[in-house]
C-alpha cells in the first residue's frame, strides 16, 4: 500500500503518513531506522505495511520503504 509523508521529525527519526483515505497513521524510530532511508520530506510518497487493518484505531506502520531504494526490514 502507499501513502504521503504527513510529518517527520528529523532528531527524533518517527512521524506520520497519510493514507490516500484520509487516515493519519503514525510511525515510530524503530521503522525508520529499519528502512536505511536517513531522512523523509513531507509530502513523499512512500510504500508502507501496516499490522492489521488500515482503517481500524489502533493499527501501526510495520515498514516503510521508497520503491527502487529499499525495502527496509519489518518491525515486529
């Protein structure tokens, strides 16, 4: 699935993505660190897998990785 980096907090290396639905969902270090990406623009379209359904309160990004620069390992 894709979705649209809402933010991102460079010191902090966690933010949000917007799912093409509207929801916010929220990311923590642990992603980010596991993607080897080093930093996000808002705005930037990324790939994501989450751990349920998107759509349901409590569900959380596993993995988030831009196609062709790596696939990142997911969070369990």
């Amino acid at each position: 699935m894709q979705a649209s980096v809402h933010t991102y907090d460079l010191e902090g290396r966690d933010g949000t993505v917007l799912l093409d639905t509207g929801r916010v969902l929220p990311f923590p270090a642990a992603v980010m660190d596991a993607s080897g990406l080093r930093h996000l623009r808002v705005g930037q379209r990324v790939s994501i897998e989450v751990d349920g359904d998107p759509e349901d309160l409590g569900t959380s990004l596993t993995r988030l990785w831009i196609v062709g620069i790596g696939a990142g390992e997911t969070i369990t």
